[in-house]
C-alpha cells in the first residue's frame, strides 16, 4: 500500500473493480489503488443468491480476476480495509485502524448494504441478510440442517433465495407486506406470474402480511410471529427488504445524498475531486421518468465503471444506454430493460399461461421498458425499441406475429 495515489477507489464490487480495469485498458499510467472492506477476492454478486446458494457454484467461479490480475495491472487492492472518514479539502482517507491515505481523485464505489428490520428480535442470532458472500456462506451453511425457511420480503433477493430452498427440499414460505410480489419493480402481470411460479413449487406466499416479531430460543431466531398471531417457525429467517446505500463518511464530508450519492452526468460528487458511481449513487438518467435515479444492477455498475473512466482519460463519454436487468428462479430467466416507471399502458405479449412472454411498458404511445419472461428475442429487440423511442400501438405490440424489430422501422433517421 502506497501513502498516495493518483486514483483511490472504495469498494471493490462491480463498479470499483470496473473503473480500474477500464482506466488501465484506456493507458491511464498514474498509480490506482482499491480499498476494499470485504476479506476476499474481489467477486460477483449475482450467483450469491442462484448457484452459490444452491451449492453449485463456488466463489473462485465467480470472481472478478484471480490475485494476479491486480499485480500485473498495477492496481493495489487494501483489503480488507474500511474507509472510516474523508477529508475532502485534504484529499485524505481515514481508514478503520488509523492509516490515512492520500488521492488525487477519490472514485466512491461502495455500493451498500441490507436493510435490517427495526422489529423486536430483528437482532437475534440466525436473522440473516443476503449481501455479501459471508451473509451467503453463512445461509448455505445453515441449509444443511434447515427444514424451514421464512424469507421476510417478495423482492428479486427474496424471490430468488426462496427459489433456491425450495430446489434445495426445504419448506418455504415468503411474507410481503404489499398486496403483491416485486411491487416497486413490476407490474400486476408478472407479479401474479411470480406468484403462481412459487406457489407452483409449493412456497408459501404471504401477501400484505405484516410482522410483529420475530421469535427466539436461546438468543437464536426460531420463527416468525405476524400481525394477525400467527406463529412461522423457522430455522433459517432471511430479510430481503432492500439496500441501504453506504454513503455515511461522504455525507459527513459534505457531501449531497438524497437517496445516494448525488453526482452530476461526470460522476462529480459536491465534493472537489471526489466522484461516485455504481449502487450508491443518485444520477440524471435519459431513460428515467423522474430523471433522477438510483440504480442496483449489475450492468448499471459496470456501465458506470466505463464511463467515469472515460471522463477522467478526457475521451469522449459513451451516451447512457437503457437500463437492464435480470433475474433467475427455477427455469424462469427474466430479463428486463428500461424502467416502468411513469408507464401509463402495459401491453402483454404471448400466453402467461406458457412461462413465455413480455409485457411492453408504453408512455404517451412511446415504449420506455420491457420485462421478457423467457423470452430473448423480445428483449434483444425490445433493447432497440427503447433506446429509440420508439412510438407504436398496443394492438401491434401485442401480436407475436410481428417481431418487435419490426417496429424500428418507424424509427426516423435525422
Ligand atoms: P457493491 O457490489 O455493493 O460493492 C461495494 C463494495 O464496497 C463492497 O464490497 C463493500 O464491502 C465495499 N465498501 C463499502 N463501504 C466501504 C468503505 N467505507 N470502505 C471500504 N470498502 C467499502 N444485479 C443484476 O443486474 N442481476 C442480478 O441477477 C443480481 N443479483 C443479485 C443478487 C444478490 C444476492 C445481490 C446482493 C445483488 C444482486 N444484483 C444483481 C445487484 C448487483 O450485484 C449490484 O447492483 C452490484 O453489485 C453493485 O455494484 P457496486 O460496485 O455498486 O456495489
């Protein structure tokens, strides 16, 4: 570890990892260090809740780059090490045991971390988020000896944990406090298809259910009590209600959260010198209704990781392209791009029936998103649909006669 460098980078999940390897491939010569608080190799976190969980995978599968890798590009990876505090005016880092390190340019890539419940006996032993590959470790250990799983939350983590136990034999039972599954993220079609797919594989879903504790044995979580009295025992409790972006040490920097990092379209923080991408950042998005977004996905990181590379090589900025998305459970390979928000019509394509279909999200006649249930194709080309805004009606969208590409035609070229 250096006492300076030219690029400091926290955290070293996708988007860290990312803006590294692409200031290297762009010739950036200066020296780059990572500073990572996770005691591994820096990996991917997809598979935690898919493969990895169902014992099908291991981390060395699914890492970023082997030790090698950073050596031979020069990158010092600090791990595990935590930044505790920054002082921006300074261009210092503080870390958790008192080293400080100085930077040119600080690029915070440090995503965040699982909500936890503010319930009674949200604290006890064996209430486990999914996260990091620890959180992942610990739940795969468990399973050996689990017969039943709750999962408290109906979003893609909890979805797709629930998927693997239930591959796995366990009894499963999934409580949402909504009246529906993966309600911030999709509409009534494919939260209803999600439904039936669990149900089908004989997970029970508990919709707009509340808790009211959860219960202990010995300091250790044994099951789930819910508003109405009824008792969930349980010996594995995972929590899958969302993120919490770790932004903490910039905000008291000075720095402007509003549900993450804001930044400009450069990846500049309010701070001088500091910029952010990947989860824990709050960005002006093309594709967004409300403008302003913040993203958690993969190919949001990575693309984020690209393009702030590009800024600081002083190379011309790749445009934004529509945000996507994906999720596995069972045979089921959901791919999404754009965002729905703001939609004001939702056209099915294909039988639901089948575990085959789309559903094409339209603004003011123009498509703005895709969900495609096994359904490639219409991804790929929905991809195009999209980033073109492209106008076309419900009753042509919905005929799977007619190839979405086909409505590219009525793109106008300037
Ligand atoms: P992270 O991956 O969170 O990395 C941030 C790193 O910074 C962490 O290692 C953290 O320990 C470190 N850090 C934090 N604070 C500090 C500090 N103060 N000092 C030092 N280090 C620090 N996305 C998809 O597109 N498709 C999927 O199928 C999908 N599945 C997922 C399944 C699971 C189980 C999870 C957890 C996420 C999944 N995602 C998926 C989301 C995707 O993994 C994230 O959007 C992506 O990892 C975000 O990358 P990031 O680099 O912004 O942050």
């Amino acid at each position: 570890m250096l006492e300076a460098y030219d690029v400091l980078v926290v955290g070293a999940g996708q988007a860290g990892v990312q803006v590294a390897d692409s200031l290297r491939k762009g010739g950036f010569a200066g020296t780059v260090g990572i500073i990572n608080a996770e005691d591994s190799l820096p990996y991917e976190r997809p598979p935690l809740s898919k493969a990895f969980l169902r014992g099908e995978a291991e981390i060395d599968d699914f890492l970023f780059h082997n030790a090698d890798w950073y050596a031979q590009h020069d990158i010092d990876l600090i791990a595990p090490a935590t930044v505790e505090s920054v002082d921006a005016e300074g261009h210092v880092a503080m870390l958790e045991d008192g080293q400080r390190i100085s930077w040119g340019r600080l690029i915070w890539a440090a995503g965040g971390r699982a909500r936890k419940l503010s319930l009674p006996g949200a604290e006890l032993a064996g209430v486990l988020s999914l996260r990091t590959h620890q959180d992942a470790a610990d739940l795969r250990q468990r399973v050996g000896t689990a017969h039943r799983a709750v999962i408290i939350g109906g979003g893609y983590i909890g979805l797709e944990a629930a998927a693997a136990f239930a591959t796995l034999g366990l009894d499963v039972t999934v409580i949402e406090a909504q009246d529906r599954l993966l309600a911030r993220v999709t509409c009534n079609a494919v939260s209803d298809f999600y439904l039936d797919l669990h149900r089908k594989h004989d997970t029970t879903v508990l919709l707009a259910s509340g808790i009211e504790r959860i219960v202990g044995e010995n300091g250790n979580a044994s099951g789930v009590e819910l508003l109405d009295g009824t008792l969930l025992p349980a010996d594995i409790v995972l929590v899958g209600v969302g993120l919490i972006p770790n932004v903490e040490p910039l905000a008291a920097a000075g720095a402007t959260v509003t549900n993450g990092l804001e930044v400009d379209e450069c990846f500049r923080t309010s701070l001088p010198d500091v910029f952010a991408i990947g989860d824990c950042v709050n960005i002006a998005h093309p594709f967004a209704a409300d403008s302003r977004v913040r993203l958690e996905s993969v190919p949001n990181a990575n693309e984020h990781g690209k393009a702030l590379a590009e800024v600081l090589l002083g190379v011309d900025q790749a445009p934004p392209s529509p945000p996507w998305f994906w999720s596995h459970q069972f045979d089921v390979k959901l791919q999404t791009v754009g965002l729905q928000t703001g939609h004001d019509d939702a056209v099915i394509r294909g039988d639901v029936e089948s575990g085959k279909f789309s559903v094409v999200y339209l603004r003011e006649g123009r498509v703005i998103a895709l969900d495609c249930i096994n359904s490639v194709a219409d991804f790929a080309q929905g991809k195009q649909l999209v980033k073109n805004g492209v106008h076309a009606s419900a009753s042509e969208l919905a005929d799977t006669a007619v190839p979405l590409k086909a409505h590219l035609a009525t793109v106008k070229t300037p």
